[in-house]
C-alpha cells in the first residue's frame, strides 16, 4: 500500500481534526488491536477492513480512505463499536466519513448505496417516516432500474411489508425542524 501523506503534513492533520469533529471520538486512540475487524459481519466484502480504515485515518489518507467501498457497504451494525476495548465508536467514525465524502462528492465506489441514502434521507423528510413502496419506486427510477425485483411487489403487498397508503406522521414538522437544523449547520460550516 503506497501511503502518499505523512502524518505529520497539516492535510494529514486536518482529515483527523475534521473526522474527530464531526464523529466526536479520539481516532489515536484506537491501538490496532483488530477486534473490530474480527466481528465486522460484513468485513469479508469490504476492499480495507475497520481497523485498516481506523489506521489510515490515523495516517491521514483522506482520498484512499473516502475513496473506498468500507464506508458505503457498513451497515451500522455497531458490533465493532461494542467490541472495541479503547471504546472507539468506530460506527461513528464510518457515519463521519460517509458524510464527508458525500460533501466532497465520493460517491463513485458505491453508487447505488450513496443514492439509496439519499433516496431514505429525502423520503423521511418529507412523509416523517418511510414509505417503503416509494422509497423502492424511487430507487429503481434513479438507479436506471425501473423493473428490478418487480416480482417480488405483489407478494410483499400481500404479506403487508410493503402498504399503498402513504404514511401520515404528527411529528413530521418536527422531523422538518431536524433536517431544516442540519441545513443552517451546513450552511454555517460552507
Ligand atoms: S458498524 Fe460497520 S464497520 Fe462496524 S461492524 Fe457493523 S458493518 Fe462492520
Ligand atoms: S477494536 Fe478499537 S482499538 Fe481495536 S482496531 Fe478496532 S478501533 Fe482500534
């Protein structure tokens, strides 16, 4: 692996500084143990496995890390966040770097995953919870695939994971509240 930045340069610095800020957790903590790694359910598919993604954030290797697919295949699980006998929340630090590379326009190694998330984010915001029937439509027409998985529709309607009637939320304005917050702190930080 050729690592490009010394740990010392102010960019090297500044990706740690960035990713401390907005995860809230110490990044040199993490002493490379590999406990994460070793209860990652989906480490197996992942092009650098959590405690290589811990190491190089460490290193500053902000393009090789906000390049790669670990960041959009995580799933939240927080089994590596449980695991971690420094109590990193490594969790937290994938949901940093996912939001970082989303400002900074990553989204290459995981396309769909990228478009998913912002397929859910738009769908809360406006029903105040999922319309899971939308969410796929929306998806689907994004994507470029307008019929996949059609199959499975009208036996998941019949099993009721999937309802017709568009969600009706009280809190829906204070969902609005949280999304309009997010959007001034955005603006703010621009
Ligand atoms: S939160 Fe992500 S990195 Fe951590 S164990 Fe789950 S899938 Fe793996
Ligand atoms: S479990 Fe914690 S200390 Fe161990 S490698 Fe992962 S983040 Fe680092």
């Amino acid at each position: 692996m050729n690592l490009s930045a010394d740990l010392t340069s102010a960019a090297a610095q500044e990706f740690v500084r960035e990713i401390e800020e907005s995860s809230g957790e110490d990044i040199a903590a993490c002493y490379q143990c590999g406990k994460c790694t070793a209860g990652c359910p989906l480490a197996f598919a992942m092009d650098l496995d959590p405690a290589r993604v811990m190491r190089l954030v460490q290193l500053g290797q902000r393009e090789m890390v906000l390049q790669s697919h670990t960041i959009w295949l995580c799933a939240s699980c927080e089994t590596c966040t449980t695991r971690c006998p420094q109590e990193v929340d490594v969790a937290r630090v994938m949901d940093a770097l996912r939001r970082l590379a989303r400002e900074e326009g990553y989204t290459a190694a995981e396309r769909e995953v990228a478009l998913f998330n912002e397929n859910f984010l738009r769908n809360v915001c406006a029903r105040g919870r999922v319309h899971e029937l939308e969410l796929v439509l929306r998806q689907n027409l994004r994507s470029g695939h307008l019929f996949r998985d059609a199959g499975k529709g009208p036996l998941m309607l019949a099993k009721g994971k999937f309802s017709l009637r568009v969600p009706k939320t009280k809190e829906v304005t204070a969902i609005w509240r949280i999304f309009e917050n997010l959007e001034k702190r955005r603006g703010e930080k621009a």
